[in-house]
C-alpha cells in the first residue's frame, strides 16, 4: 500500500485562507449595521414616507411633521434616482405622529 501525502503548500494555504476568513469575521462584528433609511432618533415623534411612480422612495423621521415630509422626499429624490426611477415623481404617501 502507498500513503498519499498533501503538498507542503496545502497546510499553509489552509492556514492563509482561516487567517483570512477571521480577519473578515473579526473586522465586520464591531460594526453597526448601515440602514438605508434613517431610524428614528430619540426625539423624533413624526416620519413619512415618499415614493415615485418608479424606483425606491425614502422613509424619513423628523421632530415634526413638515421636517419628515421635507426629509422623505429628500431622500425619495434621492434613492429613486440611484435605482433608475423617476425622482421628479416623488410624493408624501403617508405622513404621521407618535403619540
């Protein structure tokens, strides 16, 4: 019976490639999450939300109504434009307080 025997390399590639996988692990677990929309700050009791006809629209959070309404189109103008929609089309759906 012959033995087979791995290369010499493949012990230092298996290595390389778990020094690798760590480091990637390692590097992203501290990180937060980046929403695409913005979260709702502590204070911040009102959001809205704008679409266009087509592409994405924008949900935003303010202190009050004006402030999401002004921000969700914003960020409709914003993200409709990068997802191949029509920014110009953007308008509030929904709007609305916490109480």
């Amino acid at each position: 019976m012959t033995g087979h025997t791995a290369p010499p390399w493949s012990s230092w590639l298996l290595l390389s490639l778990l020094a690798v996988d760590l480091a990637l692990i390692a590097g992203c677990s501290g990180k937060a999450s980046t929403a695409r929309y913005s979260a709702p700050g502590t204070g911040s009791a009102c959001y809205a939300k704008a679409l266009p006809t087509v592409g994405e629209g924008g949900l935003a959070w303010g202190d009050t109504l004006d402030m999401a309404r002004q921000k969700s189109l914003s960020n409709c103008i914003r993200y409709s434009g990068r997802s191949g929609g029509t920014p110009s089309t953007c308008k509030v759906v929904m709007a609305e307080c916490k109480h």
